[in-house]
C-alpha cells in the first residue's frame, strides 16, 4: 500500500492507494470510529459489485454497517437526492462523532461529501473512490457539492474528508471508456506540473489502460502527490489550486454544450479542454508548437477524444461555446480564466486572455469537424 499525506493541520488526513484494500477497509477505518458502526452511501453501480466485498471487510474488523445506494450518474448531484441523503443519514441516527462512508465515483463522492459537511454542522466521512477519476481527484482535496438548475457545483463546501482509500484493483471493473475517462485526468498533472511525469505516462500509459497493476498505482499516487502538495498550498483555490482546473473552462463549456450527456463524459473534456489549452497557449506565443502537437499525439496514441471533431452531435459555433464558458463558475470580474503553459508541466493562472484569439482557436477547432 502506498500512503499520500494531505497536510492540512488539524484536517490532515492520508490517501491509502493498493489493491485489495476493500477487504481490509475494516482495518484502515477501525481506528477514526467511536462505535463499531458507519453509514455506507454507495453507487449503485459500485453496489453491485462491490458492497459486499466492503461491508463484509467491515464486518472482519467488527463494524456494522448500514447503507443506501444512489442511482449512477451526473443527475444525482441534484438537492432531491441531497435530501434523501441526508434526511436517510439522520434517520440512522448517525452521530456528531460517527463517521459516513462515501463509496463510489465522483457523483456519490461530491454528494455524500456535502452532506457530511452540514449534517449535524459537520461529521467526518472516508472517501472510498471507485473510479480512476474520484481516485486521482475529486475524492482529494475537500471540494463537495451538487448541481443546480443554474450549472454543475454552484452549490457545496469545503469539507476535507478524514481518509482516503483508493482501491485500485476496483479499477479492473470499469469500462474502457470510464477508464480514459479518468485518464484525462493524471495526464492532467503531468501536463501542468510535471514533464518528468508526462514522459512516464507517453511510455507506460498504454500499458497502463491495459491492465497493468504496479503501473496503475504509481500513476494514482504521483497523480494524488500533485493534487495533495497543491491542495495543502492553497486549500480554498485563492490561487495556485486553480492550476487544477487545467483544460477545464474549455471542458465545462463542452459539458454544457452536450447536455451533461453521455456525448462527452467530463474525463474526456478535460483531454480535450487540454489539447485545447496548449494550442490557446502556443498560439498566444506562450509556448513552443511541439507542445500541443505532443499533447494531442500521447491522446491519441491512448485511443483518446482529441479535438471538437470527436464531439459527436451538434456544437455552438465559436461565440456560442465563449458564452458557455462566461458562464463557468471561474469567471472573475466579468474575465474569463484559463490555465495556459509555458511549456508541459509548466502551467499557470492567466486572467487577462485575449478573447479574439480564444475564438480564432475554437474556429478553427470547430472548422475541422466539417
Ligand atoms: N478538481 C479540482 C480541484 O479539486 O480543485
């Protein structure tokens, strides 16, 4: 098991990342509890397949459980399903002093997060990430929610959780598609961080996505050092944790765009929003050329969505798409914010981008779908 300290004072807490490590949760959580009890909040997805491997290693160390399982997918994150939780976690009369079990993707991560945070004024939980993506990111680092009518995460709190447990052989179960998916993700990191960490993953991802398990955990540790060393300088993203949003104010106006539909899962828009990212970057004169030309070549190689060509269905055109991301909850001041390079592993936070050359970019992106 590899552990990954996020150093946050008194809110400190460990990411524990190996395979199997849902057989001996039981272990892991036994020392937060104050009674051998936990409320699980499971996808239902995950639930299928997993639940009883987590709460019968629960049961070995001599908790009980009880838990409720969510439907799977993005509409979860609404204040109908906040309610249930929430009112749920009450009526299994979890305590102040109790500890609630989120286990599954980013979806039951950022709800169950959120309702810890405000039950009782605030209960620990333990993020049990099920997908490469909750693993590298959204289980890390605090940040819980839902969705309303007005866009994706306008509503939640930072609410640190109390310990982390990746279990990466769970990873074995995803499809292809949710694999990648979470990929664009870590390749995330190496792109805004570390090109000492792009190289790995240009030689080992493949063989990465094909299953290979030492290679699946060294890209989630390196990818949770990066989140955790950021998180810890800048907990509520007054400056550099916005470095995490790397590709994301292109991918968000993407999302919006396809509806929050299967047509783009966010992993993918994120890939994308990079690529884009990195041309925006070269073409602002910020970075050399091979730059994109490498993001976008290591994406394709792992049988990634590249470019807008890729985006199935109808698009905005260029205006439509910069109002979308006008929208985006990281407009500041009226300025559209984007996270550009200098180079791979050289990102950084720019506020006053040219917005003629952000159009120019998405033209000819758009162009290229013809
Ligand atoms: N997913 C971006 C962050 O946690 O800040």
């Amino acid at each position: 098991m590899d552990v990954v300290k996020v150093p946050l004072g008194a809110r400190s807490y460990e990411v524990r990342i190996g395979s199997g490590l849902l057989a001996g949760a039981g272990e892991q959580i036994r020392p937060l509890l104050r009674r051998p009890r936990v409320a699980i909040v499971a996808d239902q997805g995950v639930a299928a397949l997993h639940l009883d491997v987590l709460k019968a290693g629960l049961q070995a160390a001599g908790i009980d459980s009880v838990s409720l399982v969510l439907p799977p997918g993005e509409g979860t994150k609404s204040w109908a399903e906040f309610a249930r939780t929430t009112e749920w976690l009450l009526a299994q009369k979890v305590e102040r002093r109790d500890v609630v079990v989120a286990f599954g993707g980013g979806v039951v991560g950022d709800l169950v997060g959120f309702s810890a945070a405000v039950l009782r004024r605030g209960v620990r939980f333990v993020q049990i990430p099920t997908t490469l993506l909750a693993q590298v990111d959204s289980s890390v680092g605090g940040k819980t929610g839902i969705n309303t009518a007005q866009g994706k995460n306008l509503v939640g709190a930072f609410h640190q959780p109390a310990l982390v447990l990746a279990d990466t052989g769970v990873l074995a179960t995803l499809s292809a598609r949710d694999f990648l998916a979470g990929y664009g993700e870590v390749v995330k990191y190496g792109l805004l961080g570390d090109a000492t960490f792009f190289d790995w993953l240009e030689r080992n991802a493949p063989a990465m996505a094909a299953g290979d398990e030492v290679l699946r955990r060294y890209a989630v540790r390196r990818s949770v050092e990066m989140k955790a060393e950021i998180v810890a300088r800048d907990e509520t993203e007054e400056g550099d944790r916005a470095l995490l949003n790397l590709g994301h104010t292109f991918c968000h106006a993407l999302e919006a765009a396809t509806g929050y539909s299967d047509r783009l899962l966010h992993g993918e828009g994120v890939a994308i929003g990079c690529a884009l990212a990195f041309e925006l970057s070269h073409r602002l004169g910020l970075c050399p050329a091979e730059a994109p030309e490498r993001v976008r070549a290591h994406l394709s190689a792992m049988g990634m969505k590249v470019t807008l060509a890729d985006v199935p269905g109808d698009l905005p055109d260029a205006d439509g798409l910069l109002a979308l991301m006008a929208q985006d909850k990281k407009v500041q001041d009226g300025k559209l914010r984007f996270i550009l390079a200098r180079d791979i592993g050289e990102a950084f936070v720019a506020d006053d981008v040219d917005t003629g050359t952000v159009r120019t970019v998405l033209q000819e992106a758009l162009a290229a779908r013809a």
